[in-house]
C-alpha cells in the first residue's frame, strides 16, 4: 500500500487532533450518564505517512486516535481506497471496537453511522473530515449538527479551491468543478461572496472574483454556527513550506467547553509556528 508523504502542516494537524482527542476522552470517561465515546475518521488514509521533513514514518489520525490514554470505546474508520479501507478491516477482525467501511464518507456516515448516534443513545463522537479536496458534502455537516451529539474537525481545502473554481474569471471553472464545490458549502451562495458580474466593451457581462478564500473561510465557520454547532472558533491556517494557503483546520462543537480547549490548542501552534 501507497503511503503519502506529508508536510510539516500535516504533522501539525495530526498533533492538534491527537491532543484534543486525549482531552475528549479523559472528560468522557468521567460522566457517569455516557454509554460510549466514539472516534470517526471518515477519510482514514493509510494509517501511516512518511515526513517529508525527516523521511520518518509518521502514525496518521487513527492510529492515533487508538493509542489514546484512555480508549474511545469504538472506532469507526471509512476509505475510499479499498487497499486502505482493507487495512482498517484487519484491524477490525482483531477487535470488535473498531469497524471499517469501504466507501464514499458521506454515504456511509449519513445512512450507517450517525444513526448509531441519537441523542436517546447516550453516545458522544470525534468526528474527523480530512479530504484532500471538494469531496466533503454539506448535507453530511448538516446531519451530523442535527444529532447534537458529535464534534467535527473540518479539512476547509483552499487548494482544491484555489486550482479548480476560484478564477478570477468564474468562467474558467468547469461545472463539475464548481458543482462540487457547491455541493460542499450546502448550495451556491459563495458565488455571491466572491464574484461580481463585470460589462465588458462588447456589451456582455462576466463574472470576476472580488474577494478571497479568507471571505469564504469566515463565513463557513458561521454557516457551521447557523446548521447548529453552537460552538465554533477561529479556524487555523496551515500553508505550505512556502508559505502559501492549503487549507483551514476548523472545528465545531455544541460544547462551550471543546471550544475552549481547541482554542487553547490552536492558539499555541499559532503562536509557535
């Protein structure tokens, strides 16, 4: 099986949410009326990367989310890729907390998973939304808001966004690419958040970008607040080695108290790096 190599950023990411799922599960294990704590990783990967900084191999998200301190008493573990979706799937033959699913995400966590999640079933999850790119539907943020019962760690992808639908001329964009887009966000408001229609000499009119992925990173964090995450903070940017924008880690949360620790967490590798 292929691994990815990843950059510093992606090490980064990995560290933030391996300390908040140790937060999430210290505090769980402690109420007396919670029959489960339950870890989701909806894009789960290889298991492992290698560093680009050190050519080490590096444990992805659910690796570490099972050597947590204290366990999360399931592991639910989704892949497009059947090889890797495979891996997840040995595991599940040696434990019967952990179930692995081949497929598209948002499919399986709307029909599959997030029914198992109803407020009456006492259950809590950390869910992890980490494509590469636009493969992340609204309709998936939306049902999961309506069970109040999970926090999401949400992959904004700026770059997919950047190299296949924010043009500065809209026209350039191919319509599977601005449907995906779209399809993302819950429907085709960002349109107006970014594009201006523009009269050329000839009479016509064309769509040109006004504003930046900064504008639609902002007002996504309040469409998570408006859908029913009550609490959501300030997104953290990673970029490249460059320096250039790859993407928004975002989280959101009906708990004052995630909110606040995530805040600590994001702040300090803000300030550190």
């Amino acid at each position: 099986m292929k691994l990815d190599q990843i950059g510093y950023w992606s090490e980064i990411k990995l560290e933030i949410i391996k300390e908040y799922a140790n937060a999430y599960t210290s505090i769980m294990s402690k109420q007396s009326w919670c029959k489960g704590y339950v870890y989701i990783d909806a894009f789960a990967g290889a298991g492992t990367h290698i560093s680009r900084r050190t050519g080490e191999m590096v444990l992805g998200s659910p690796l570490n989310a099972l050597e947590v301190a204290l366990p999360f008493t399931e592991y639910y573990f989704i892949d497009l890729d059947e090889d890797r979706a495979d891996f997840f799937g040995k595991l599940a033959g040696e434990n019967p907390n952990i179930h692995s699913y081949h497929g598209d995400c948002n499919e399986i966590l709307v029909n599959d998973i997030f029914p198992l999640l109803g407020w009456d079933t006492f259950k809590r999850a950390l869910c992890i939304l980490d494509p590469y790119g636009l493969h992340l539907k609204w309709e998936t943020i939306k049902t999961a808001a309506d069970l109040k019962t999970v926090d999401i760690f949400i992959n904004f992808p700026i770059m997919d966004m950047n190299r296949n639908v924010l043009f500065e001329d809209f026209a350039k964009a191919e319509p599977e690419d601005v449907e995906r887009m779209s399809a993302f966000w819950g429907d085709e408001s960002w349109k107006q958040l970014l594009y201006r229609e523009q009269a050329t000499l000839f009479g016509e009119t064309h769509h040109v970008r006004i504003e930046d992925y900064q504008v639609l990173a902002k007002e996504y964090c309040k469409r998570l607040k408006q859908v029913g995450f009550d609490d959501v903070p300030e997104p953290i940017l990673m970029r490249n080695i460059k320096g250039g924008p790859l993407y928004y880690l975002c989280f959101a949360s009906q708990k004052s108290v995630a909110k606040d620790i995530v805040n600590d967490i994001f702040d300090k590798y803000r300030k550190a790096y």
